[in-house]
C-alpha cells in the first residue's frame, strides 16, 4: 500500500501538462510566444511547475505520513567521547613501545629465516619427504 501515494504523486505531478497538451492546438496557440514559436505552453506550465510540484511534494509528504511511513535520515555514529580516545590513543602507544622494546631486544634484526627455502623440523633440520604411494 506504501507505494500508491509516489504513484499518485506522480500522477498528480503530470496533470497540468496533460491539460495543456491534450486541450488541442486551439488552445496552445492562446499562449503567447514569449521564448519564441511553440514556446507558449512551456513558458507556462514552467510558472505553473514553479509552485504545483512544491505543493505536490507537501501533499505526498502528508499522505505518507497519513500511512505511517515516517522518513528519518542515517543517523551518523556519534563521536567516540574524550574518555575513549585518550583510552584508545594510550592503547596504540602501549602496543608501539612493546613492539620497540620486542625490535631492541633482538638487536633490531628481523626474525631467522630458514636457508635454501625448504621446510624445517622442529630441530632446525631438513624435515623429511612425504612417502609417495608410487613404488612398492
């Protein structure tokens, strides 16, 4: 049912066009030609537009809230308040001077990596082949 009152808003929104369009030539050629030949029923249904879509917007706006459809806009987040950002900002500041004591303490290097590119054991060595199911 929610979709009846934009369907009739627009329809409500065309009427005056229609009524100028389909009054027949004798009618149009009434209009002066303000902007130039044929320009008579556009310079007009512009004034008219000017103030009948305000006034249909008002009336769907009405009907809609008639049907209890209410618009609200995206609530945006609230800001986090000052309590949390200094918590937070003393967070990341914990977490970078544990990682800057971790660096120092292992003399600034980066981790060991294994040479050759192969898979290690759990004592440093080469760990063994799977068995492959090919010779029996």
């Amino acid at each position: 049912m929610r979709w009846v009152a934009p369907v009739g808003a627009l329809c409500v929104a065309a009427v005056p066009a229609v009524i100028v369009y389909a009054s027949g030539p004798a009618v149009r050629s009434a209009f002066p030609d303000v902007l130039g030949p044929g320009s008579g029923p556009l310079f007009f249904l512009t004034l008219i537009y000017v103030l009948w879509l305000p006034a249909t917007v008002v009336g769907l706006i009405w009907a809609l809230d008639r049907l209890g459809v209410h618009y609200a806009g995206r609530r945006k987040d609230r800001r986090p308040s000052r309590r949390a950002s200094r918590r937070r900002r003393a967070g990341l500041r914990y977490l970078e001077a544990q990682e800057r004591a971790r660096k120092e303490a292992t003399g600034g290097r980066p981790g060991r990596r294994a040479r050759g590119g192969g898979t290690t054991g759990a004592h440093g060595r080469d760990a063994p082949e799977p068995p492959t199911g090919g010779d029996v």
